[in-house]
C-alpha cells in the first residue's frame, strides 16, 4: 500500500511521540493546578509555546494554543471580527477567498448570517490565485478582517501572503492566514509575512490530530469564542493539552529543520509525477499553478488533476484496489457530491471538477514509486474512457 495522502493527515512521528510521552504518563499533572506537578506541567507548556514561538518568529505570549485548524480558524475570523466591531460598531465587513477552506469560508458566512455582517469573496484566476489588486479594490473602511490561506488544500497553489498582507495592512486592517496546508513545506514567519494572525495544525506535520495554535499579533482585537475559564491569557479557556502542545512544537522544529532539503528533493518528484500524467493521460487537467513553469507557485509534496469523462470516485476506488490511496480533495469534504468550491472558483465547469484526484506525497516518496503511479493512472483513467467510449 502506498499512502499518497499527506494533504489529509500524516502519520504520528516517533520523535513526536517520545516528546510526548512523559506528559502522557508521569507528568500528568493540570497546568493550571499551583502544586509541584503543576508547576511542572506548565513549565513544559511554556516550553513547547516558546518552541512554536521560534518557528513563527513572535512572542511565545502571541501562541493560542487550541485543538487544530479548523479551531483556529474560527478564533481568528470571528474572534477578531467581532473584538473589533466590539470597539468599533462601524466595522461589519470581512473579506476572504472564494477558495479558503471551509473552516475559514463557514466562519465567514455564520458573522453574514448571526451577526449582521458583510461578506466579500475574493475571485481567483484559473492558477487559483488571488490578485492583490481586487483585494485593494474590496477592502474598504467598515473592513474588520482580512483571511487569504497560505496555500490551498485541494491544489497547493501558494499564494503571495506578504504582497496581500501590505495591501490590508496600508488600511490598518488585520490580515489572517490559514497556514495548515502551508506548514512543514512554507516559511511561517510571521514578521517576513507581515499577518497579523496565523493558524496551524499538527496533524499535517506529524503530530496528533486535536493539535493547533493560533498566531495573534500583540495588541490585536480578539472576542473569545468559548467561556469557561481564563487559560490562554483569557482567548481560549479549556484545560491545557500540555502533550500535544509539546507534539506541536516538536513537529513544527523538526520539520523546519528538514525543510530545505525535503522541499528540493519533493519538488523534483511532483515535478516528474505532473509530466508523467500529463503525457500518460491525454486530456487531463493539472489544476492549480504548474510549477515546471511557476517555481514556488505549489506546494512541493501536491499534484492536483481533473480527468474530464471519467468519475473522480471512481477512479479513487480503482487505484486503491491496486493499492494507491489519493483523494479528490478536502478531506473535511469527502462523501459531498457537490463538485469542489476551490476547483469551480477556479473556473473549472462542475462536471470536469467531479472528475479530481489529488495526489500528496510522503517526504520519503521516491522516483520510482512516482513512476508505478503514473502506470496505474494511465491503465485506470485508460480503462474508464474506454468502457465509457
């Protein structure tokens, strides 16, 4: 079995495990109870923030610790959203892509629909791209948030963050961006980035799933979401995970550690992987950026393509006989049988974007492994227009 779905989640890393370990067994204890064990447990949660802290280049007292992405999503949108419409009455406008994941798009709609805001979506080109300009063009002074992703989970086009980061930063509105696809194959820094919030998740770096932080620039509104208690300097009450924050920290180390050596050689191997389908399959459809011809545009490990003609469900089905396991995009979509938001944004027509398969590679994925796909695509998608034609 070969496992080429790393977009979706990744497995648990044995480092990340063994960090873990002791905060799982011996040291138990509350980080908010004042006895020995206590102390303890907080001392190492301070630790794995000030650890998340270096890879982001911040503070460790702008770290939110929450339990994944899709947390953190919600608390940047709607928390800073509402905090400052909270001071500011005036401020009832958000901003996002029309390709965000829905974690970021939902959050939006929800302040629309409960909380009387209004919602602009930006348009993207065909590469999936935003383009400063129209995000000039909709910000305006009722603007409360600004949210671009870092890079997208269905076709791992990269967007330009700092470029649009200035243009909401000249009128003073906070930009947030949604960095789970983006971590462990993008700098995170969040200076060089110039957002104001940032969110992650470790499961897509080899930490546990129920893992998470939200970056918060000093001194930026935020209106919590939950009550309960004052943990997280009073954003995020809740009990402190101190294992997985200690996971998170120790996959967000190792993987920046790894990132230029595991970028160059991934890239190389999508790279071989987008030509050898492209030329195996006539007609297929590299979604997103090409990054034979745009360096930096996709995500180095993510190779996206639409098969018109056939059934993307189908085909997944197919190669996971032949013991391939890929997807058709967002896992947190998976069973809906609308065609994807991202790939009809894109200005894909809805029965070429039903047709999609994603595929995200492992960082130990090999050329010739690359090549045994690129056979069973061909021999799969052939056999589908054939029983079809």
């Amino acid at each position: 079995m070969l496992y080429l779905d790393h977009a979706a989640t990744s497995p648990v890393r044995r480092e990340v495990l063994e960090a873990m370990w002791p905060y799982l067994t011996g040291e138990f204890g509350n980080a908010s109870s004042t006895h020995e064990l206590g102390r303890r447990a907080q001392a190492g949660l301070e630790e794995a923030r000030a650890g998340i802290a270096a890879v982001l280049n911040c503070r460790p007292a702008e770290v939110v610790l929450t339990s994944g992405g899709t947390e953190a999503d919600n608390l940047a949108v709607k928390g800073i959203a509402l905090g400052r419409r909270d001071r500011d009455p005036a401020l009832r406008h958000v901003v996002t892509s029309a390709v965000e994941h829905r974690a970021v798009l939902d959050s939006a709609r929800d302040l629309a629909r409960w909380d009387g805001f209004a919602h602009t979506e930006l348009g993207v080109g065909p590469d999936g791209l935003v383009d400063p300009a129209e995000l000039a063009g909709a910000v305006r002074p009722g603007t409360a948030v600004v949210s671009v992703m870092h890079a997208n989970n269905e076709t791992g086009a990269v967007q330009e963050i700092a470029e649009l980061a200035a243009v909401a930063r000249a009128r003073q509105v906070p930009f947030h961006t949604d960095a789970v696809q983006a971590a462990g194959s993008l700098e995170l820094d969040v200076q060089a980035l110039d957002v104001a919030a940032l969110s992650l998740a470790g499961h897509k770096l080899g930490a546990p799933k129920g893992t998470g932080a939200l970056y918060l620039r000093r001194g930026t509104p935020l209106r919590p979401l939950l009550s309960g208690g004052g943990h997280e300097r009073g954003r995020r009450p809740g009990t402190s995970d101190v294992a997985g924050a200690v996971g998170l920290a120790t996959a967000l180390r190792l993987a920046a550690e790894e990132r230029p050596d595991r970028t160059r050689r991934l890239g190389a191997v999508r790279d071989r992987l987008i030509s050898g389908v492209l030329a195996a399959v006539p007609g297929a459809v590299l979604t997103g950026p090409d990054p034979r011809e745009q360096p930096g545009s996709r995500l180095p490990g993510h190779a996206s393509f639409c098969f018109p003609g056939v059934n993307g469900e189908t085909v997944l089905v197919d190669l996971e006989a032949r013991g391939l396991l890929v997807s058709s995009g967002s896992a947190c979509s998976a069973g809906s049988t609308e065609p994807s938001h991202v790939l009809t944004a894109m200005g894909l027509p809805p029965e070429v974007a039903t047709t999609a398969v994603r595929f995200s590679l492992a960082p130990g994925t090999t050329a010739e492994q690359v090549d045994d796909v690129v056979a069973a695509v061909r021999e799969v998608v052939g056999r589908l227009l054939g029983a079809r034609g």
